[in-house]
C-alpha cells in the first residue's frame, strides 16, 4: 500500500458528493424527502421539475437561435474584407467552451455510474437511509431507485442533459470560429459558457433556501480505494487536459476562417 499520508492519518477515501445542482435535485429529492400533500411535493419535488423544464427550454432555444444565427453568418461571410482572427484570443475562448461542456457532460456520467453501479437497484423507489460508520461518517444503509425509475431517470434527464451539452459544444466551437472580430471571440465565449451553465444559476436563483440546505446537508458517499489503479487518475487528468488541446488544435488548423485557409502554420501567426 502506499505510504502517503495526511497529517500522520491516512489518506482520505474517494467520495462521490451529489450535485448541488438543479439536476441532482431532480433526481435525488424523491428518494431524500417524502410527500404526502399536494403542496408538500410542489415545495419538495414539483418545483424542481418546473425549473428543470425551464432549463431544457432555455437550452433549446439557444441552441435552435444558435444554428440559425450560424447560418446568417456563414452566407454573410465577406473573405475579402473580414477582420483576421487572432489564435491566441481564439484558443481561450474555445477551451473556455470545452471545459464548461466537458464538465457538463462529466456530471452526467458520474451521476448515472453512481445510481446504476452504486445503489443497487430496489422493488420499489424508497428512502434512503443512512447509519453512522465512524464518528462524522456516514454510509448509506438502504432504500435507492427501483429500476423502473433508473430507466426513467436516464431518458428524461441524464440523456436529454448529454445531448444538449454535446449539442451545445459543437456549435459553440462553430460559432467562435465565426467571430466577426476578436472582441467578439471574448464577449461571445462569455456568453456560451453562461449558457450552458444555465442550470446552476436557476438551482442557485430559483430554489428554494430550505432544498438547497437539504442538498448542502447530504453526507458524501464513500467509495473504496481501489489501489491498483488509483495510480493512473493522475494521467486520466493528464489525458483529458491533452485531448482538450488537441480540439482545439484540429479546430483552429483544419477550419477555414477569416485568416485561415486550412494551413496548420496559422498557429506561428503565418500562411502556408
């Protein structure tokens, strides 16, 4: 075993903390808190679903304006006369775009590895339960989601979020490669990033004090080191840093933009 330490104490376990995001209060209030009135599942549930919905909408609707905005751009697009892009503007505001998308879609597959290989599926959807393992640790001790709500989870949540965020990347790359100048690039990235963090924001604005202090309230569940290979999440970081600059690198080289006729030497500030 390793012999790294903390303070002379072992190291800490790896944990998986549920979102404090509108969609971990989707997914996770139904098994947190029982409702037996009307205005008890609009206070608990219901309100999350609206807000949920709303996100959806807002996304969409981006989205859509989005392509269509593309569009316009690409048939207005004067080669002769438009401003040259710089790559040391462009390249931020790409990885700026990346890193909001790729966090999105992390989330999602973190939150579906968790509920499929970390609750084992139940008869019935019920409450969960905690016991307490060790003074200030908690592991969860029953209750989870039924498969019939996994599967429901997985269709009108997890899968709806992967596309859009997906969705939301590849058109953030196109439209900042058809920035009309290089302010544009800075104001347009900040607005892209906004958006597809939009569901953080309505959690933040939107929900309610008392759901956000239940969901800031759940204990962390503990997962098991796995020694062998705990070694390599430090090159799967590595990874993920390297292959978010090799999209950007693709992007900016094999595109054609203002500045840029397809030649890799754009990025030494020449033409081929």
């Amino acid at each position: 075993s390793s012999g790294t330490s903390v303070g002379g104490g072992p190291l800490p376990k790896v944990n998986f903390v549920v979102p404090q995001s509108l969609y971990g209060t989707v997914i996770f209030m139904p098994v947190l808190v029982s409702t037996t009135t009307p205005s008890e599942w609009l206070r608990w549930h219901g309100m999350s679903y609206f807000w949920m919905c709303v996100n959806f909408a807002t996304q969409t609707l981006f989205l859509c304006g989005l392509a269509a905005v593309i569009e316009l751009r690409i048939e207005e697009i004067d080669q002769e006369g438009c401003v040259v892009l710089m790559p040391g503007i462009l390249a931020p505001g790409l990885f700026a775009c990346l890193v909001a998308s790729f966090t999105d879609i992390e989330e999602t597959y973190d939150i579906w590895k968790f509920i499929n290989y970390r609750m084992p599926p139940t008869r019935v959807t019920c409450m969960i339960t905690y016991s307490e393992r060790s003074p200030g640790r908690w592991q969860m001790r029953g209750g989870g989601f039924s498969l019939a709500r996994k599967a429901c989870i997985a269709m009108f949540i997890l899968i709806p979020k992967l596309a859009l965020a997906i969705s939301l990347l590849f058109y953030s790359f196109w439209f900042l490669m058809l920035s009309p100048n290089n302010m544009d690039i800075i104001l347009n990235a900040t607005a892209l990033v906004f958006i597809i963090q939009v569901d953080e924001a309505l959690f933040t604005f939107f929900s309610l004090p008392e759901v956000r202090s239940l969901m800031d309230s759940i204990p962390p569940f503990e997962e098991d080191e796995d020694s062998k290979t705990a070694w390599l999440r430090p090159w799967l970081q590595l990874l993920k840093f390297a292959a978010a600059i090799a999209m950007i690198v693709g992007s900016i080289i094999t595109y054609d933009w203002c500045g840029n006729d397809g030649s890799p030497y754009v990025l030494f500030g020449k033409q081929a």
